[in-house]
C-alpha cells in the first residue's frame, strides 16, 4: 500500500514476481511519479491480463509475462496433482488446461 511504499528510500526498485495482489497498482503508480520509487519490474499483476493498468506502458516499469511456471514438467506436476486430489475424493483447487497435449 502506499504507507508501505513511502517508506522505501528514496531511487528504491520494487520487484513482484509472487501474486500481483501483493502491491497496490495505483500506489505504486503514485510512489513511481511522486514518492520514492524510481521503477518496478513485474511478474504478476493483480488482473491478469491487465485491464487499464496505471503501471503498463510505462518508462520506469518492466512488466513481463508470469510464465515461469509453464513448462512441461510443471504442467505434468499440476496434472498429477489435481487427478490425485480429483482420485482422494477432493475437488481440486485448480482448473487445468493442459496446451499441446496430443
């Protein structure tokens, strides 16, 4: 939030790359034009994709897609975890869309 920002020292970098609903868009915007950080390189956005961001297209904000996790090793992980969790009798926490799947 933006008490939290206004306490970073003045040329600070703040960096998300864990849940976009960690920072507040429109505070980090104001402590980017205003307060004392001078950019931001995100992972994550709180709507993803983004609708009508303060941060993207800006000069001092690095946005980059939050893809780490899509490989084929992490979708199998998903995969094998949502069927033991749909064959324990649970429902899963996750949807899953497996891409390129034959």
């Amino acid at each position: 939030d933006a008490a939290a920002l206004d306490r970073l020292p003045e040329g600070a970098t703040v960096v998300n790359v864990g849940r976009g609903a960690v920072v507040d868009d429109e505070a980090l915007a104001a402590a980017l034009a205003d307060g004392p950080v001078a950019a931001a390189g995100l992972d994550v956005l709180p709507t993803e994709p983004p609708v009508d961001s303060p941060l993207v297209g800006r000069e001092d904000v690095l946005v980059t897609p939050h893809g780490g996790w899509y490989s084929t090793a992490a979708q199998a992980d998903l995969v094998a975890t949502v069927v033991g969790a749909v064959a324990g009798g649970e429902e899963p926490a996750e949807r899953v869309t497996v891409v390129g799947a034959d």
